[in-house]
C-alpha cells in the first residue's frame, strides 16, 4: 500500500457535480427562467458545466 494512506480500495463519500446540488439546479432555474425538468434535462445533455447550460437553455 502506498505510503499516503489512502487505501484505494475503500471508496469514500460520492461528490456531486456542482450542478447536482438543489442550490445549482434552483439558480438555473431563475436564471433561464426554465422549469426544474428542462434545467435537469440540460444537465443530462449538456454535460455538468453552468456555462454549457446556460448556453443550451438560452434558446
């Protein structure tokens, strides 16, 4: 084992995406004016990153 001590073996707590957390979907949500589904479907097309959202809800 590595002298760090991390064990690569255990997994630790997931992290979420910053578009993941209900404070990120909300502020999207009031930013493009779009409903929760249509920010959610962004984020599952897009790709996690505000700025790539931004650009497809702005249509």
């Amino acid at each position: 084992m590595a002298k760090s001590g991390v064990d690569p073996t255990k997994s630790g707590p997931e992290i979420k995406l910053p578009t993941e957390h209900d404070h990120e979907v909300e502020f999207l949500m009031r930013a493009t004016g779009r409903s929760r589904v249509q920010v959610l479907n962004a984020i599952k097309v897009r790709g996690p990153t505000r700025e790539a959202i931004l650009r497809a809800l702005a249509r």
